[in-house]
C-alpha cells in the first residue's frame, strides 16, 4: 500500500489510534509511531510533527497520563498511558468511527 | 472528570516551572531522534548518515516543539506574562515616557474613580434603610402658589394616619429648628441635635432600640422621654443603666426610654437624640398650620400613582371637614431618595461629564505618546515580523504593554481616588446631599478596576493596529523616515489639538465660573457684612418663662453694646441672608391690596431684638423702627421695601395694618431691602420686636450680632464672660464672623469652581505634556535630517524656530477647533452661573493667549536641542 503522509491524517483519527494503541501497554512516543506504522501495514506514518502535538492535547483533555521511566536499554523515556477516561474515551469514538464507516460504505455502494 | 481536572492542571508547570518544562519536551523529542537514528544504523546506513536522515525527518523541530506549545491551553497567558516582562524592560528604558504616561494615566483613573465613586453614592446606591423604594415624602400645596411644597399640619397628618390604606406607616419629623437644645450633664451643658418624631419614625425606617424601647402611641402628647443616639450614648459613658434614668434637658427632666444605633434621619442627618412630638398644642389643631415634615412607606404592591389617587380622594374629605382652612390645600407625593437628591443632581452629571471628558484626555494622551513611540520601534517590530511573528501576536503585545502601563497608573490612581474623595468632600460637604455614605469601598475599586483596563485598551488600540500592519521588508529597508512624513504629522497634529481644544473648553468654563464667584463675593447683600461676629443663645423654658424671655434679649444686647470693643450688639430669630426662614403668608388687613390676590404675599418673617437695623446698616426708609422694651411701636411691625410695596401698592404702608400668619399687626416703619440668601434672592421681609408677648411666648433661639473692630472673633472672650455674669448656665453656640458664615452659603457655587478650576489644570498640564511629548519625539527622530541639513549651512535658530511653528501650528488647529466648544459649554454653565455673560470675549481670548504662550514655552525644550544637534555625531550614528 502506498503510505499516507501523516499530514492528511484527520487529527481525530490519530487521537483513536493513539488511544488504541495505548490498550495494550504503556508507551513512549517513538513507540507509538512504531506501533502505528506496524499495524496499519505502514499506511500510518506518524510524524513528529503531528505526533507531540497530539500527545500533548490528549494529556491536557485527561484521557492520557504520561511518566517519565527507564527504557528496557536503561535510557529515560516520557511514557504514556490510558486513564480511566481514556477508556471510555476510546469506546465512544471506536463506536462513533464505525457508525461513521458504515454510513459512508452505504453511501459510496454502487446502486443497484 | 477528575482525569480532564488532573490534566487540564498539569498545564500549570508551564507558568511556574518553565524552563524543566522546556528541557523534558527536548529530552523526550532527543530520544526520538535517537531511535530513528538507531533503527537506520540497523537498516545499514553510517551513524552519521543516520542521524543526518533522522533529524532531516524532523525538519523544524523548533516549529513542532512550538506547536507542541500552542496545544497548551496557557499559551496565551505564557505570552501575556512574556509581553508583560518585554513591555517592563522596555518601559524601563525609556524612564520619561513611563513617568508621563503613568502620572497622566493616574490622574485620569483616580480622578475618574473618585466622582464615580460620589456620583455612585448619591445618585445610584439605596438609601440605607429596609425596602428604600417605597420610601416616599409628603407635602402640601395650595392654589395659591401650586409650585412650592409646604409642610403638613398636624391635622392632615393624623387624618392620613387613620385612614389612609395605601401606607403601611407614616411619621413626622419635625425639623423646624427654631429652639436650640441643651443637655445638661454633670453640671456642664452640651448643645444637641434633637429631632420630634411622632411614634410611628422608628419602625417606619427600620431601626430597632439596641437598648430599652421606642415611643410608644400614648406619648405624641409631648411626653418628656428621649430615645438617644448610639452616639451620644457612648460620649455618655455606654452605661447600660442609664435607660429608665432622667437626663435635665433644657433644665427639665427627661426620662430615657431607649438607645438607637446607626439611625440618620434622611432629612435631618446625624441626630443625638429623639423626643416625641406634641399633638396636643394648638398649633397641632390648626389645619392651616403647616410645619411638618412627613415621611411615608407605601403598602406591599401600591404604585405611587394610586397612592396619589388615594390622596386626591382624601383631600376632598378634608377640604369637605375644614372649609376655611383646607380648601384648597393638597397632598403631593414625591419618592424619597428622588426628593433628597434632587438638588445635586445637576450639579452631579455635570461632574460625570466633566470626569469623562477628562478620561477621554487622558486616553488622547497616552496614545499620542504611545503612538510617536511607537514610530521608533517600526524597525525592531519589523524584525519581529520577519521572524515570524504574526500581525496578531504583534498587536496582543501592545495590548499588553498597555494594560501594564494602565495597571501600573490604575495602582497610583487607587491613591489619587482616595485623596480625591476626601478633596470632594471637603469642599462639596454641605453641597453633596448623603455625603456621609460616600467612601471608598469594594465597590469603587472595581470601577477603578474597570476604568483602568478600559483605558489601557482604549489608548492601546491605535498604536496597536499601526504597529502590526508594519510592513517588514519596507521598514527593514528604508532608514526611519515615518516622522516626517505627510499622514503620521497630521494624525499627531489633530491628537495635540483636539487636548488643546478640551483644555481650551475647560479653562474657559473656570474662569466664568471665576469670574462669577468673585462678583457674587462683592454683591451687595442689603446689610453690613464685615466685622460682626455671630453666635446663637437659647433660653432654656424651665428657667425663664414668658415674661423674663420677652425683654432679655433685648436687655443682653443693650449690655453688650456697651462693651469697650463692641459698637453695636442685637439678636435676630435668623441670620441675615440665610437662606430661607419661617416663610409664613402675610396679607393686607387695609389699604388698597385688600382681598386681592396679588397683594398676598409669602413673608420671611424675623424677630429682631436690640439695634438691628442700625448694627447692621440697612436704612430705615419711612416711619421708625423698634425703641426697645416699652415702646409702643414694639407692638407692631417693620416691613422691607419689597414687602410694602406687595402689599401697599401706591401709598404709604406706615399705619397700615396686615395679618402675618394669623397675627394682626400695624406697620410702624419701612426700611430697605435685604437679600434673602448669598445669591442676592430678594425677599419680602416682615421684623417683629422679641418684646412682643406673643412673639417671647414661642421660645425662639436667638442668633446674636455683635459689631466690633476689624476681627470679630477678638471680641468673643469678652462677649462670654459679659454674658455669663449674666447666666453662666447659657452656652453660647458656634460663634463665627458674619462673613464666613455667608462664605459658606456659597458653598455650592464654591465647590462647582474648585472642581471645574481643578479639571482645567489637569487638561492644561495634560496638553501641555502632550505638545512636548510630541515635539520631543519629533525632533529625536529627525536627528538625521537635522545633521544633513547642518551640514548644509542651516542654522540652529533656524531649526529652532522651525519647530517652534510646528508646536503653534499645532496649538492653533486646537484653539479654533475648541472655541465652538467652549462656547457650547458656556452654555451649559448658564444655569450656575451669577451675573455673568457665559464666556465673555475678553475671557474667551485671554485664555486662548495664555495656552497659547503655554505651548510655546513647552515646544521651547525641543527647539533649543534641535539647535544643538552637531551634525558630526549624527551622521555618525548612521
């Protein structure tokens, strides 16, 4: 697949993928971007640019929370986590996202 | 909800701890650059290649490390306090701007929060009592004359009482002040404030006895009781004994019955102590007897109209029950705090108007100096620019050096509003009705407040807007040339003339009023006004009756006349040009006014004892005046010229007689025409002896005039110990020349001077500030082109003389503008204004002279330094 420049990224979506990758375990920034990369089969890729940003308004809404900690290699990273709210945060827009999903693929269906 | 609280604190690091802030978010973005240089390694690229692409991947960290920043939601106010920092050093550098638009913007808020604070008082707040809307006063009036208000008889008011349903309460206060009083303790006695009330007073406004009771019903019979004053009671020694314990008032017994605190009676002020009012008297049967104040609360739900309807209704009755008295009298209801305030209120939105005018000036001002300033930062504003800084950011920043410079003169204006107030009070004390509820409170501060940040942004907008639309490239390029050019000069010209103009108004309208006040100060009044000392002298009732009254005055001023340093001593029942007193309908019993209407006349009536016409000099123009105990003339009375002519028309009004509220009298002499208060109001003047038995019978306090020498106040320790000798229990009260006394009758006229005179000085200094702040700049920006044009041959004087013009030009432009305005004030002033032509030519054009000459002089300062500029040192500069 060709990668999408995280530019057009509509910055609701990185905010969902930020939370859904956060599900499995605490992670540092770069470790997000990684992740992002990985799963979406390298359509995602995550900039800098945009990434930080969008940590930092995560954090400020409460549904992140960060800690600074030591890497497995024993550096100092900032690591990131869901809360509570984040949580539920995360239900509501996977819900909304694939309401959104389904009500597009019905319009873009060829009639028939 | 906790999560979004906890992290929307979080923030706050950002404005306490900064800088840690700063190096985690560099910390965190170095090991992120770190991995992706390791995972390039790792793919086969050199460490140094790596890092390379790494870091070429996050091109313009600085910008993501920014928008990192901006998702915070305190960025705005980081930048405010970065602005704020900025706007202080570079305030700091310029040590003269900052002091001129600190003290200029100190003056305008304080000046500002001050009459607002007043104005707030008197006007706006409530008065202090329970529900101060339904509050209501109430008057007579009768056809003769539909305008003025009268008191109430006592008749009326216990009619009304009865039955009237639209009141819930309704009390007289007796103010008429014709007795003084004295309280007698241990021995020495004390002059008091008292007040008659009649039982209902207490609850109607809502005072409750801190200790004992109030009157009861039964005691409207004059009952000798008293209610004191939480005041007085304290000067008493706060014995909380001492209700149930007689006090000697006036040489009688009273009973206390109860202490009241924190009660000033709306119309009378501070009082010390209450006594109930006695409606038992004949007078208090007399429907045509008017002389009490009534005070009413209206019924939950009734609107003053049907009040009114109500009124009308009962006055039919009344008129229906007292033919001859009542027939034609009427009740008038008018809104307490409208009634206690009316007189002010003129006066009062004057000062508003005049206070934002001054604020408009201040604004004016500090933008001027705000704006020349600002034509010297175009070149570091640019370099902002260039760097990046948004049109917006530029303009917040302004903005904010504004709200600091406002902040900073808010601060000092806070003390200039305190000083201001008290100024105000001082000298408006008499003139300010509720004077005593003006301070400075929560409630001024927040107007201070208010006015402080309104002014920043006020004059902070225009440079503000100027500054950010700056065109980089342009202002990089060329070398400073905006001073000079067509647009930035006239913009700056019409600023400095529309401050001359204002001064220009201002200063006119102080010296009408100047002008005014002196000609009032040597009018003449009817009488002699220098070298009498005054002081008031009561007769207790319980130690002289009737008889002994009658002829003591009389003999006590005959006794001080023969003092060595007096010339002449007497008594009347009220001062002379003191304003209204005792105003009763005199009418003609013979002669050719009888029965007409015209010939009736509203008579200010005077009890006069010892030389009164001969002490104080009014001439006796027919017949004779009073010879004192056993003349025979002391039975009748001595009319004004004015009053003879109302009521005699066309023939001699000696021998005549007439009814002077009820009394029938013979007129023995005319004498000449007396002004009625210090704005020379004639008046129609009715004198009766002090003899008379039927004048003594009503215990007037008498105010004493003794002329002596040149100061009168010299006499006083010998006057004293004559009258003591005489009776050392009797207290002569507040002795004063005549002439301060009429000075404080100006008072009002006196207080709109002082304000108006005070305002013209600040708008003059202001102008003043602002030509040279202007001319200043000017001349230190064009330091260049004044180098070249040295260099050329020009000569200092001609320089000098260059921007002497410019300064004048300036001035005119504001002197014609102004002179419309100046006029239109004049106007204005009319309405306080004596005997003068508002705004006089010959005013008009000695004031526009001297701001004239003003502003030369200001302009001076930077005319001598652009004469002294060396050419070399400029040109090397560049």
């Amino acid at each position: 697949m060709t990668p999408i420049p995280s530019n057009d990224l509509l910055r609701g979506t990185l905010d969902l993928l930020i939370l859904q990758t956060l599900t499995l375990e605490p992670m540092h920034g770069w470790g997000i971007a990684q992740r992002i990369e990985q799963r979406s089969e390298e359509a995602f890729q995550v900039g800098q640019g945009s990434l930080y940003p969008a940590l930092q308004r995560l954090e400020q809404r409460g549904w992140i929370d960060s800690q600074w900690q030591r890497t497995a290699e024993n550096r100092r990273a900032k690591f990131y986590q869901l809360t509570a709210a984040g949580q539920r945060a995360l239900g509501e827009e996977v819900r909304s996202w694939r309401q959104y999903v389904r009500a597009m693929e019905r319009v873009l269906e060829p009639s028939s | 909800m906790i999560d979004r609280l906890k992290g929307w604190l979080k923030q706050l690091r950002a404005l306490v701890d900064k800088d840690a802030l700063e190096r985690e978010l560099d910390e965190e973005l170095e090991y992120h650059i770190a991995r992706e240089t390791e995972k390039r390694v790792a793919e086969g690229l050199t460490p140094e290649a790596a890092r390379r692409e790494a870091l070429l991947a996050f091109r313009g960290r600085e910008r993501y490390k920014e928008a990192v920043r901006d998702a915070r939601w305190t960025r705005v106010l980081e930048d405010a306090l970065l602005d704020a920092g900025y706007a202080i050093r570079s305030l700091r550098r310029r040590p003269g701007f900052a002091v001129a638009a600190v003290l200029t913007l100190a003056l305008g808020i304080g000046g500002a929060t001050a009459v607002f604070s007043v104005v707030r008082a008197v006007l706006v707040e409530p008065l202090p009592y329970p529900d101060p809307g339904s509050l209501v006063r109430l008057y007579m009036w009768t056809e003769d004359d539909p305008s003025e208000n009268l008191y109430v008889s006592a008749v009326h008011f216990r009619e009304y009482r009865e039955r009237a349903e639209s009141f819930t309460g309704l009390a007289t206060v007796y103010t008429y002040d014709e007795t003084g009083v004295d309280l007698s303790v241990d021995g020495r006695a004390k002059r008091v404030r008292t007040l008659h009330v009649s039982p209902g007073y207490f609850p109607l406004l809502g005072a409750r006895p801190l200790l004992g009771r109030t009157f009861t019903d039964e005691e409207e019979r004059g009952q000798a009781v008293l209610v004191l004053s939480e005041r007085l009671w304290r000067e008493l020694g706060a014995d909380p004994e001492l209700v149930g314990r007689t006090l000697q008032l006036d040489g009688s017994p009273h009973a206390v019955v109860g202490v009241v605190s924190s009660l000033r009676d709306p119309i009378a002020g501070a009082v010390d102590l209450w006594r109930p009012d006695d409606f038992t008297t004949d007078g208090a049967q007399t429907p045509g007897n008017h002389y009490l104040s009534v005070l009413g609360r209206l019924a939950p739900g009734v609107t003053p109209d049907r009040a009114r309807r109500e009124m009308a209704a009962l006055d039919r009755r009344l008129a229906e029950s007292y033919p001859d008295q009542a027939e034609d009298s009427h009740f008038r209801l008018v809104p307490l705090q409208e009634d206690l305030v009316r007189p002010a209120r003129a006066t009062l939105l004057l000062l508003v108007g005049a206070v934002g005018l001054l604020l408009l000036i201040v604004c004016v001002n500090v933008a001027t100096l705000q704006i020349v300033r600002s034509l010297g930062q175009a070149r570091p504003t640019a370099v902002r620019a260039a760097i990046g800084a948004g049109r917006l950011r530029i303009a917040r920043q302004i903005l904010v050096e504004s709200l600091v410079l406002a902040g900073a003169g808010g601060l000092a204006g806070v003390v200039v509003a305190f000083a201001g107030v008290e100024a105000l009070l001082v000298l408006g004390g008499d003139v300010v009705p509720r004077a005593h509820e003006v301070g400075v409170d929560a409630g001024t501060l927040a107007i201070a407040v208010a006015a402080t940040v309104a002014t920043g942004l006020g004059f902070g907008i225009a440079p503000a807007l100027r500054l950010a639309g700056v065109d980089p490239g342009q202002a990089l390029r060329d070398a400073p040339r905006g001073s000079s050019s067509g647009r930035f000069f006239r913009t700056r010209t019409l600023l400095v003339a529309t401050q001359v103009a204002l001064a220009l108004v201002l200063l006119s309208g102080a010296s009408v009023l100047a002008v005014s006040l002196h000609r009032m100060v040597r009018v003449d009044l009817g009488f002699r006004t220098e070298g009498v000392l005054t002081f008031q002298l009561n007769l207790p009732a319980s130690r002289y009756g009737a008889d002994a009254r009658a002829a003591f005055h009389d003999d006590l001023a005959n006794r001080l006349a023969r003092l060595p340093a007096v010339t002449g001593a007497a008594a009347v029942s009220w001062p002379p040009a003191g304003g209204v007193g005792y105003n009763w309908g005199t009418r003609p019993l013979t002669g050719p006014g009888v029965g007409r209407r015209e010939a009736a006349i509203g008579g200010e009536q005077r009890i006069v004892a010892g030389e009164y016409f001969e002490v104080l000099e009014i001439p006796l123009l027919e017949g004779r005046v009073f010879g004192g105990p056993g003349d025979p003339a002391t039975d009748g009375v001595v009319i004004s010229r004015s009053a003879a002519d109302r009521l005699f028309p066309g023939t001699s009004a000696v021998g005549q007689e007439l009814s002077a509220a009820g009394s029938e009298r013979t007129v023995v002499g005319v004498v000449g025409d007396v002004a009625n208060d210090v704005e020379a109001t004639t008046a129609h003047h009715v004198y009766h002896a002090h003899v008379h038995p039927e004048v003594a019978a009503r215990r007037w306090a008498m105010t004493y005039l003794v002329r002596t020498g040149d100061d009168p106040m010299a006499a006083l320790p010998t006057v004293r110990e004559a009258i003591h000798e005489r009776d050392p229990l009797l207290v002569v009260h507040d002795p004063a020349p005549l002439a301060d006394r009429l000075g404080q009758g100006r008072g009002q006229r006196a207080f709109a001077f002082a304000l108006t005179a005070a305002f013209a000085g600040l708008a003059l200094l202001l102008a003043l500030l602002g030509v040279y702040g202007v001319l200043a700049y000017v001349v230190g920006e064009q330091r260049r082109e004044i180098g070249i044009r040295f260099a050329l041959g020009a000569r200092g004087r001609q320089l000098a003389a260059q921007v002497l013009r410019r300064g004048l030009a300036m001035t005119a432009t504001g002197l014609v503008v102004g002179i419309p305005g100046a006029l239109v004030f004049g106007r204005l002033l009319e309405s306080l204004v004596f005997e003068t032509e508002p705004v006089e030519p010959a005013i008009l054009a000695a004031v526009a002279a001297s701001l004239l000459l003003a502003t030369a002089f200001a302009a001076l300062v930077p005319a001598i330094r652009a004469a002294r500029v060396p050419p070399r040192s400029v040109l090397a500069e560049e």
